[in-house]
C-alpha cells in the first residue's frame, strides 16, 4: 500500500493538472523530482529511435513514478504521458539523500517499489521469451482489466504492453469474443467475466 505524501513528507511539492494525452517528462530530459498520482492515469512509454513507442507501466491513484532518478541520479528513461485528465503531486527533491533526510519512511518504501519493478520487469522479459502471443494477449488484457477496469483499452494498448503487433491483438480478439470470452457486441476488447478469462487462459497451459 502507497504511503500517504502529504502526511509523510516535508519537501516542496507541487500539485500539477494534466490533460489526457499531455506529456508529463520525456525521455532523456533531466530528472527534476518524482510523482504521485492523486487522480487519474498515467503511462510510462519507451520511445524508439523511429519515433514508435511500448507501454512499459501503468500508473492510477497512490503510485509513485519517476522516482528511479533519485537512486541512478540520471536523466528519465522513459516518457510518461496522461492516458486519463489526471492531478499529480510533484515533489521537488532530485537526490536519494535528501529525501531520505525529509521522509525516511518514503524514501524506504520507494527503495522497495524499485525492487519490485525490478522484480516484475524480469517476469515480464521471461514471459516474452517463454510464453505464446495468445498467453501474453490474455495476461495482459486480465491485468488492465482487473487493475484499470474503468479505462477504455484498446487492441494499440494491448499489443505494446504484451509485446505483440496490433494485428496479431485484433485478429486473436476477434476468436475471444467468437469462444465468448471477450463481449461481441463491444468494439473494442471488453472481457465477460474475468474469472472465466483467467479459467481460459489456465486452460492453455494443457495445450
């Protein structure tokens, strides 16, 4: 569970309104501060050398992000762009030290967020390697559901963060809703029932 930041710390921090689709840093800029989430949604992007970008994180209300700077003291890895109109808090502390001088306590939990991400970030990397596009499609689509339910999730969406091209996303989609796992009448991906979804894909690892 996040740690309430305004009861926990005593740096400068800044309330920021961002409209959906606003760009929030971007990668390779200098790092000025981390963020929470009050409201809303933000994305962490990688962005290619040709411009094509993945969606590697998401970030709703009580996640922290951009904090990675504080421990590597570099510029942002990774662009972060609002996916909802969100409201963040901004804290303007740009080292590991000093946020452990004003918020101990914050500065422990985000060491271990770090480790987490870490830990998550190599589960992913093995599920590309190990398991078919068809698992990674339904893992995916059970997480942003389960997590995000209200946000509207598109095939686009879908296929960066699996690690899957779009196309592969629509046409196996389209045998989800024809089995019933995915609703028919929808235009875009919309899981019946996520139990039945996490039922399907346990099935697969029979076959």
């Amino acid at each position: 569970m996040a740690i309430d930041i305004r009861r926990h710390l005593t740096a400068p921090i800044e309330t920021v309104g961002v409209s959906k689709k606003q760009v929030v840093y971007h990668n390779g800029l200098p790092a000025k501060g981390f963020y929470y989430v009050e409201q809303g949604l933000v994305g962490l992007y990688q962005v290619s050398e040709s411009g094509k970008e993945s969606l590697l994180r998401i970030y709703g209300p009580g996640s922290y992000f951009g904090y990675r700077s504080l421990f590597t003291a570099q510029n942002y890895p990774s662009t972060a762009r609002a996916m909802l109109d969100s409201v963040l808090i901004r804290v303007n502390v740009n080292d590991f030290k000093s946020l452990d001088t004003t918020a101990p306590n914050l500065a422990s939990f985000l060491m271990q967020e770090v480790c987490a991400e870490l830990g998550e970030a190599e589960k992913r990397l093995m599920q590309f390697n190990a398991f078919s596009a068809k698992k990674r499609i339904l893992d995916t689509i059970f997480y942003m559901f389960q997590t995000y339910p209200q946000y509207p999730w598109t095939y686009r969406e879908i296929g960066e963060y699996s690690g899957t091209d779009t196309t592969t996303v629509i046409r196996y989609c389209k045998t989800l809703k024809d089995t019933g796992i995915l609703d028919k009448n929808s235009r875009k991906p919309l899981p019946v029932d996520l139990k039945q979804l996490a039922s399907y894909r346990k099935s697969l690892l029979l076959n």
